[in-house]
C-alpha cells in the first residue's frame, strides 16, 4: 500500500491526452460513459479534476478489488466516491474464488482457478491471507450462510458500490452469487466480519 514513484512515469500518455480521446467516443455516441481501473485516490481526483476543468468526460466509476482479503478501496477511495458521485465497480468479490470456502483446509482441486493458475493468483495463497479465508470460512458456518453468498453479500451492502463484478463458471455458481442480490447480512454478522478485518488488515491488497 505504500506508494513508489514509478521510474519513466513521465513518459507516460497524459491523461487529459487520454479523456480527450475518449471524449471523441463519447460525443460519437460510441460510449455511454468513461471509467478508471486499479486507480488510486489520487489518480481517480486527478482525472475528475482534468474533467472538471477541461470539459473532459467525468469518470464515472473506478473498477478496483473488493473483498474480504483487500478492502484498500475504503482507504481514500470510499470518500471520493461518496463526495464525487463515482462509484466502485468491485472485481474480485470472492478474491479469485479463494473465499468460497472450495479451498478451506489446504484444499486446492485440480480444475479450480488455484489448481490451473496457481502462479497468477498466488496473492492469496499466503500464510496472512489463508488463515484470515478460513476464519472468514468458518465464521459463515458458525451462521449457516455460503461462504460465498455471505463475501458477495458484504460486497453488494457497500454504500460506495456501483456494480459488483461477479463471476462464474457454472450454472450453480451463477445461481449463488445471484441469490445475493437483496440478501442483507445481519448487524452482528456484519461486526464479526469487522472484527477478522481488525485480526488480519487487508492481508491481500
């Protein structure tokens, strides 16, 4: 979480460069609305900023993780999207599957995202992050909730959230993840969540 200046930043494409392309788009009738991904509180003010006094597209959105394991986008984030009208697009609800409960125990089956990708998604499986899963876990046990149901569920009550990016690769995942869409967990589930957070802060951002 610690920032680092990026070496050869400047060479980047300036951003106004960037919305004033978009904005082409957008007056085009070719896109609806302009977004920012894996962006910082900084980065997404500064692009509001450009919009604001540019007369750029307003970044409507900003898509970053939100789960459990990484709940950074409350730091900063959270703020910008409720003082500026732009929202969380959370990918990564149930960090790549691993809060699903399917990988409880050291269990890892052989067709599951881990089993095939093990060194993409590696973020999670350390010793920080699988021990704050299994307490997450086994707390959705102790009140009879899907483990999954009950990570997407955290994710749809956020009040800066814009759309929750769900994912699934069969029908019953699906179906789970959907009967999520008015579930409402209760307040002291919600305080036992809080109270892993403060045990295990953000073991995977």
């Amino acid at each position: 979480l610690r920032y680092r200046p990026v070496v050869g930043e400047e060479a980047a494409v300036p951003l106004e460069e960037t919305l004033a392309a978009l904005k082409e788009l957008v007056d085009a009738g070719k896109v609806r609305a302009v977004g920012l991904s894996n962006e910082t509180a900084w980065g997404a003010m500064h692009a509001l900023q450009l919009s604001d006094t540019m007369g750029l597209p307003r970044v409507a959105s900003v898509q970053n993780p939100y789960n459990f394991l990484n709940r950074s986008y409350e730091i900063g984030l959270a703020e910008l999207a409720d003082k500026e009208d732009c929202g969380l697009l959370a990918y990564s609800p149930t960090a790549s599957g691993y809060l699903t409960g399917k990988y409880a125990g050291g269990a890892v089956p052989p067709n599951s995202r881990f089993g095939l990708f093990k060194e993409t998604f590696g973020r999670y499986l350390t010793g920080y992050g699988t021990e704050a899963m299994e307490a997450y876990v086994a707390l959705a046990g102790e009140h009879g909730i899907d483990p999954a149901q009950m990570a997407l569920a955290f994710v749809n009550m956020q009040p800066f959230l814009t759309s929750n990016i769900i994912g699934a690769t069969t029908m019953a995942q699906l179906k789970t993840a959907l009967d999520t869409h008015d579930m409402v967990l209760p307040k002291e589930l919600i305080k036992a969540i809080n109270k892993i957070e403060a045990k295990y802060p953000m073991p995977c951002p």
